[in-house]
C-alpha cells in the first residue's frame, strides 16, 4: 500500500478521529438520523466492504478512504467481513480501523429479520453502541402454502416488532427490493407491508438496479411509491444479455447498462432523498465482487474500478436536474 497517498488527509483525520476512539461505546440516541453532513453537491457514499473480503479491517479502510469514500457499507452477515457469531469482539475492531482513516460508520448488511433472535438482536445492540445507524436487514420469501396477502400482514408486524427495537437503539432497518421471487422484488408489494410500521426507524433499501431489473420502462412508478420509505440507497448498473443460451440481467460498470442514473438522480432530488448510499460492484473483479476472500487478479484493478464507479456517481449526482 502506498502510504504516501492522500498523506496530509489521512493524517488529519487520524488526528481528528481520536476523540471518537475514546468513545466507541456511546449511546446514539440524540443523533438524528435522517441528517447527514454531506459535501454540498455530492452524495454520502460508503463502499460495499463485500468486495474488500480480501484484505482485513486495516487495511480494507486505509484503501476506502484513499479512495474517496464516506464510509464502508460492513458485512456483518455469515460469510461477510464480520461474522454474526463473533460480533461483540470483531465489530468494534471494524469500527475502530474505520475511524482510524476518517470514514464514517453509519452503515451495515445483514441477515437480522426477527428481533426474536437472540444472535440478531446482539448484532443490532453491538452496532448501535458502536456508532452505526443504518442496516439492511435480511431477505423474505412468500411460502407456497399461504396467500402473499396472509405473508404481508405477517412481515408487516414482523417488521414493526423489529422497528419498536430499532427505536430503542437509535437504528434504521432497511429492507432491500432483490429481483427474483423475494419480497419486494416487485416494489409494489413492499407499501402494504411498510405502512405497518411507523416509517421512522423501519424503511425500504432502494436498489435502482434490481427495481430496473424487474420494473422495466416502469420503474418510476415504483420508485414514486416506495420513495416516502426509502431510508438508504444502493447503487449499480446491469444489462441484458444471453448466458448460456438465456436471457439474464449481466451486471456491469457503472454508466454501461440500462439504469438511467441521469433521471434516477433528478427524481431523487425531486423527491429530497437525502439518505446514506452503498456502492457495489457486481461484476468480474476477480472474485472480489462476490465477497471472495482470495481474488484473482491484482488488487490494484480493483481498486482502480471502484474509484472510477464512485467517480460517475459524483460526477452523475452534480449534473442532474
């Protein structure tokens, strides 16, 4: 790594962090969690630590902050960066490797989806001791042997059980619309069971690329409906091509498939979506854009895709209208 990169930004933010290292165990509950301190015209943008699998707490945020990055969007998740099992010991190391470097942490990925859950629930208790606000939570599914409106009215007071235990922590949980046969792939679906909730601690992970996936020419309409729940975004692109001889959604760079970020961004404006964003990076990075902890190629390219991703989002976000 480069130490010389960026030298004189690191070490002021190193300097202005160690006050926030003396405190990692804070309360948050006079934070507001719909403000956020954004650089005027560009947006807050944390970088899916999934695809920084390969390097440790360290060294993941020294290259984030180098980067350019707000943040890094933990995994915290089996498989992810930080392990639900091992939350109470690793998550704080995770938090600390990020102040060390300036970045924020204010965002996690999950599988938490029932405040029942003793592992869930210490998940969520150590994240909001630890300074973070916003977490994805885990997918849903529609049993076979019950009617989607029976599953509806059954998540709807799943999530206002699990956003009553975000209040008390001073988090945002953030349900993701997946394309495929999930709930929310639809988007239309997600409304009915949201509107059970207060929709202050509890909201909707908005994903452009799955809501284009599965919406078409019609994703606006979706996005006009879900928008008073949004609570985080995600960001990506994706394209329509054959593999192996069938039609399906091929992920790629930002700015080369079919999300029309130009529009996405004017009716974000339009609409005031002031909300924290996680980039990912779906496509063929060696392995790292599937949380690889080994990848096979240079790190560097990595690295050099990310910052050019995270370049069109700002350059994109300034320009619209």
């Amino acid at each position: 790594m480069n130490n010389t990169v960026n030298f004189s930004r690191r070490d002021f933010v190193k300097l202005s962090a160690m006050a926030g290292l003396a405190f990692p165990l804070m309360g948050f509950e006079q934070y507001n969690l719909n403000s956020f301190s954004n650089t005027p015209g560009n947006l807050e943008v944390h970088l899916f630590s999934k695809h920084l699998q390969f390097l440790n707490y360290n060294d993941m945020s020294e290259v984030a902050a180098e980067m350019g990055f707000n943040g890094l969007d933990l995994t915290v998740r089996p498989k992810g960066h930080v392990l639900p099992s091992q939350v109470d010991e690793d998550l704080p190391k995770a938090v600390m490797a990020m102040k060390k470097y300036g970045l924020t942490p204010r965002m996690m990925t999950t599988n938490v989806v029932d405040v029942e859950n003793k592992e869930h629930r210490t998940v969520l208790e150590t994240a909001s001791k630890l300074g973070i606000t916003h977490y994805r939570t885990g997918w849903l599914t529609y049993p076979e042997d019950r009617e989607i409106s029976q599953s509806q009215n059954i998540y709807g007071q799943q999530f206002n059980n699990l956003e009553e235990f975000n209040k008390e922590l001073g988090l945002i949980g953030c349900y993701q619309n997946h394309a495929g046969n999930h709930v929310g792939a639809p988007i239309w679906d997600l409304p009915p069971i949201l509107k059970a909730t207060k929709n202050v601690h509890m909201g909707c992970q908005y994903d452009i690329r799955h809501a284009v996936v599965e919406g078409g020419s019609s994703w606006e309409l979706g996005l006009r409906l879900i928008q008073p729940f949004i609570k985080s975004i995600v960001i990506k692109d994706f394209k329509w091509g054959i593999v192996k001889g069938k039609w399906k959604p091929v992920n790629t760079p930002l700015g080369e498939g079919m999300v029309d970020f130009d529009r996405y961004f004017s009716l974000l404006k339009k609409y005031k979506i002031n909300v924290p964003v996680s980039l990912h990076l779906e496509y063929g990075l060696g392995g790292a854009e599937h949380g690889a902890s080994t990848i096979t190629i240079d790190k560097k390219e990595v690295f050099k895709q990310m910052k050019k991703d995270l370049a069109f989002v700002q350059q994109a976000w300034q320009k619209a209208e």
